[in-house]
C-alpha cells in the first residue's frame, strides 16, 4: 500500500513538475511564438516543424499549449493562493474564538460548500466583465469556504492541545501562538488542500475560458483553445486533442499529487 | 428529525435572504453607470432614455426601497423583462431550465446507475496491484474535464458513425427518441467524471464497511460473497453515498452549463453566458437567485433522505 502511494505522489510530481517547466520555459522551448501565424501550414497534423500540429491560423499548436498552461497556471495559482490565505485566516479564526463567530462563519461556508462553484463564477464574472483575473477573482471567492472548513477541524483540535497551553504560559500573544505555533503544525493539512484545489481550480479556469468568461484574446488559454478548435474539427481534431490532454494532465497532476500527500501526511488514511 | 426539519428551514431562509441581497446588489454594484452599459455604447442613446430605464428599474429610489419593491416583486413572480428579447425573464429562464434540469437528471442517474455497481466491484478486488490500478483510473476519471469529453465523443462519433451524432435540441414533448438520442452524448460526457469520483468514494466506503465486525459474522454463519458484499456492505456504504451523490449534484449541473455550450443545448448555461455578453443584468440576476434557491432545496432534500435511511439522524 506504501508503494503504491509513494508511486502516486511520484506520478503526480512528476507530472506537476514538467508542466510547470514547460510553461515557465515556454519561450525557449518553442521555436515558435504562440501568436505567430504560418498561413501555408494551416490545420496541419503533427510533423517535425510543429510538433502537436497547427491551428486554423497556422499557428503552432506545442506554442499555444505551452503558453497557455502558463496562463491556466497563473490564474489558477493567484486563486488557490487568496482562497488560502483568506479561508484559512476564516477558519483559524473561528476555531480561535469559538461561540458565536465559529457557529457564524461555518454556516456560510457549510452554504457555499455544496453550491455549484460555475454558478458563482458566472454570478461574480458577470459583475467584474470577463477577463483572467475575473476568473480568479471568481475561483479564489468560490474556494474560500473549502480552506476556512479544511482548516477549523484541525485547528480546532490544536487549540486545546498542551504545546498551545505551554506556549501561552510561557507568555506568547496569541498572534504568535496562531503563527508561529498553530500554523506549522497545519501545513500538511494545507498542502493537501492546496494541491486538490489547484487540481479543480485547473478544471474551473479552463471551464469559464472555454465559455468565453475567463481569459480574453490574444492572451493564449487552452480553454479558449479547445472552444475555437471545436469549429474545424472535422478538418484537424489535434488542436483540440493536445488542449484537453494538457488541461487533463495538468488537473491529473496535482490530484494525484494530493491524494499521495494526504495519505503519506495522514496515517489514519494510510489503510484505505 | 423535526430538529433536522427545523434546522433545514433556517439555513433555507438564510441564504434565500443572503443571495437575494446579493442578486439585488449585483446590478447596483456594476463598475460604472449599470443603464448605460446596458443601452449599450450607442451614441444615439439620449439622456431621456437613460432616465426613463432607471426609473423603470427603480433605480431612482432610496435603496431601501429598491429592495423592498424589488423583493416585493419576484415574491410575486415578477422578475422583470429581459433587455435582449422583450419578454420576461422568467419565461426565458424556465425554457432554459428545463433544458438544463433534464440534462443534469439524465447524467445523475447514470452516473448513479454505472457508478454503485463499478465501486461494489472495486470493493471485491483487493489486491495492491488492482487497488493501484483503479486509484489511478479514477483519479483520471474525476479529472477529465467534461467539455473535452464532449468534443471528443462527439469527434469519435462523427468519424465512426458520421450521421448519427446530432447536437442542437428537440423537446421531450415533440420527439422523445430524438430528444434522448441528442442528450446521451452530452449526459455520458457530465456522467463519467461523476462516475469516477461516486464509484471510488463507494469502493472506500465499503471497504470500511467490510472490516466491520457484522461482516464478519455474516461471512461465518456462511453467507455467500456476493450477499456479504451486497446485503450488508453495500446497504450501509449507502448512507454517506447519498449524501455524497448530493454533493455532486452540484457539480453535475457546473457540468451540464458548460456541455451545452459542447451540444448546442439551449439551456441555463448558454443563456446565462449570453445574458452576460448582451449585459441583460435582469436575467443574469434572475437566473443566479433562482438556480441558487433551486440547490438549498436539493441539499435540504440530500439531508432529509440521508435522514430517512439512518436511523441514527432520524432519532436526533
């Protein structure tokens, strides 16, 4: 059972790890821009010039790809980031102050928790215009709740333990407990969280691009991709295969990443 | 159970309250003049014109007001007009919805249908190999984003039997078999990922419940495998299944509002994007506040059957 997790956590950080390179080196690694257009070599199939082929505009599909997991990383990782640190500040809170605040602020986010994520996306992008960082803005609204829960059960069990006691005794401010105490001892709990939600964050992102609500043209995204290459599919499907793939991989990735993690962190889960 | 009862209707009235605030802000809260943006940036538009929609939208009272009127009013039904079409907002969304309901149903129950037997198999193979095996595959599953799923069904189906895949859509009422044959690509495409993710979280379920001890007994008064697995584990892996099937409803329906845009459905999805892009707030208004009441009905539903199954909930 420990190898088959190590397998996953190293299935999954190796799939992370590519595709991170490959976007932050997307410019040395592709001979091509990604809006640079060869009107000759339209809808062509993969060769050794353009390795996943090119699109209706000739342009060179490995380019768009590359520079569009860039962009799916940006957005997806300034999200998760302010979903983090928001609902984590929520959920540190609530299981700090107990009472009134911890019953308030998990109400709301038992509400927003089995809320479709899309519906909120839409209702938030339609007050901000469609743009990228609406998208995040969006995600990042819509994941708060998931990292306020993920955090107060934990936190909530740690505040009574006796290292919290021993630190107070010793005269810490309850800043320095809940940062320099508290918080250490979350972070496997954050990092699996992280990685599941950068995971869905992926799919969210890639969602409202393709719908037209996310990342806006020229700026490469592989939801846009896949959206425009739907209308010359019977012409060459590549443009849409190589998008969904990296859109896939990408999402693969980090899940496998944290499902490896939450089971080497968490030795109750090792059983399963 | 009336404590569940009563708890349910709270949380109810509580986000009801909470998104008709918010539906009722968003139109208010737009960067710049929301009437302006709504008549678009035509230069013929007259400051009468402005004017004479901002009072028929009652944006010229206190606000206070605004909210009780305006709250007054969708009690009663009355949504307002949609700015594109003329008609009222919530005749073009229950068209919509239908469309998007009967796609969210038709992948719920298969994704139902294929994922409780898939995760009582998953249960009965306990090798590593196997265990590994299908961890992998279902995380696979769960990621594959639907949409793409969708174009490549419709790719493959195109190639394989070109002729037969038909997007666009024909009303349950006019043409049953017409309008099942054009929803099974875009309900299969929502449905595997659900199937995935339900079927894994049943195979953990049962796999705890197979540790139990009744289990135990039950294989050592001689039961058959196939009734161990079926009888006892399944029936109570079930319960948290509800609840978690619930959960993905949810999720479900963010997949069916982007797989229309896949299939051309005329459904919530595609009127929702295009409401954004004509900047017809009304209808986005409407169509948010109406979907949202439409999920705490779904999760408090969820809840009461998850209630009725166990006694354990149903005694508190």
């Amino acid at each position: 059972m420990i190898v088959g997790s190590k397998l996953v956590l190293g299935l999954g950080a190796a799939l992370v790890v590519l595709l991170a390179l490959g976007a932050v080196m997307a410019p040395w690694l592709s001979p091509f821009g990604p809006n640079a257009q060869d009107i000759l070599a339209r809808l062509g199939a993969p060769d050794t010039d353009h390795w996943l082929g090119t699109d209706n505009f000739g342009r060179d599909v490995f380019a768009r790809v590359l520079f569009g997991l860039r962009t799916m990383f940006a957005v997806s990782a300034l999200s998760v980031l302010g979903a983090t640190v928001v609902g984590g500040a929520m959920g540190l809170t609530a299981a700090w102050c107990g009472g009134v605040v911890d019953r308030l602020v998990m109400r709301l986010a038992d509400v927003f928790f089995a809320f479709p994520i899309i519906l909120l996306a839409i209702g938030i992008i339609a007050l901000l215009g469609p743009s990228a960082f609406s998208a995040a803005a969006a995600i990042a609204v819509a994941y708060v709740p998931i990292f306020a829960r993920t955090l107060r059960g934990p936190a909530l069990q740690l505040r009574f333990s006796e290292f919290v006691e021993a630190a107070r005794a010793i005269g810490a401010g309850t800043p320095r407990i809940l940062l320099r105490h508290l918080l250490p001892n979350l972070a496997s709990v954050v990092f699996v969280q992280v990685s599941l939600s950068l995971s869905t964050a992926i799919l969210v992102e890639a969602s409202l691009s393709f719908l037209g609500l996310g990342t806006q043209p020229p700026t490469p995204s592989l939801g846009r991709m896949l959206a425009e290459s739907r209308d010359y599919l019977d012409l060459s499907p590549w443009p849409a295969v190589f998008s969904g793939a990296a859109i896939l991989l990408a999402s693969l990735g980090f899940n496998l990443l944290g499902d490896g993690l939450a089971e080497r962190l968490d030795p109750r889960l090792r059983r399963t | 159970m009336p404590r569940v009862l009563l708890r349910r209707a709270g949380d109810l009235l509580f986000v009801s309250f909470g998104v008709s605030i918010l539906s009722f802000l968003m139109i208010r809260l737009i960067p710049g003049d929301a009437v302006q943006l709504m008549l678009g940036a035509n230069a013929e538009v007259t400051q009468s014109q402005i004017d004479a929609l901002r009072h028929q939208l009652g944006l010229d009272q206190p606000f206070v007001q605004q909210y009780v009127t305006w709250i007054g009013r969708v009690l009663h039904g009355d949504f307002g007009v949609s700015l594109t079409t003329g008609r009222p907002v919530l005749t073009e969304i229950a068209a919509a919805a239908g469309v998007t309901a009967e796609l969210t149903v038709l992948g719920l129950a298969g994704a139902i249908l294929l994922a409780i037997p898939l995760g009582c198999a998953m249960a009965s193979l306990r090798s590593p190999a196997a265990s590994l095996a299908m961890r992998l595959l279902s995380i696979t599953g769960i990621t594959v984003p639907s949409f793409w799923l969708g174009i490549m069904l419709l790719y493959g189906a195109s190639e394989l039997a070109p002729g037969w895949a038909a997007v666009g859509w024909l009303p349950l009422s006019e043409d049953p078999l017409g309008n099942l044959h054009r929803l099974l690509l875009p309900a299969l495409s929502i449905a595997l990922p659900v199937v995935a993710s339900l079927a894994r979280f049943l195979r953990a379920t049962m796999s705890d419940a197979l540790q139990q001890d009744y289990i135990r007994t039950a294989r050592a008064k001689g039961l058959r495998e196939r009734v161990v697995l079926l009888r006892h584990a399944l029936r109570n892996a079930l319960i948290p299944f509800v609840t978690q099937t619930g959960i993905m409803t949810g999720y479900l329906f963010g997949g069916s509002v982007v797989v229309e845009q896949v299939f051309a459905l005329p459904g919530l999805g595609r009127l929702m994007v295009g409401a954004i892009a004509d900047r017809d707030y009304a209808l986005v208004q409407a169509a948010i506040l109406l979907a949202t009441l439409v999920f705490v009905c779904v999760n408090a539903v969820v809840d009461l059957l998850y209630a009725l199954i166990d006694p354990r909930v149903r005694a508190a």
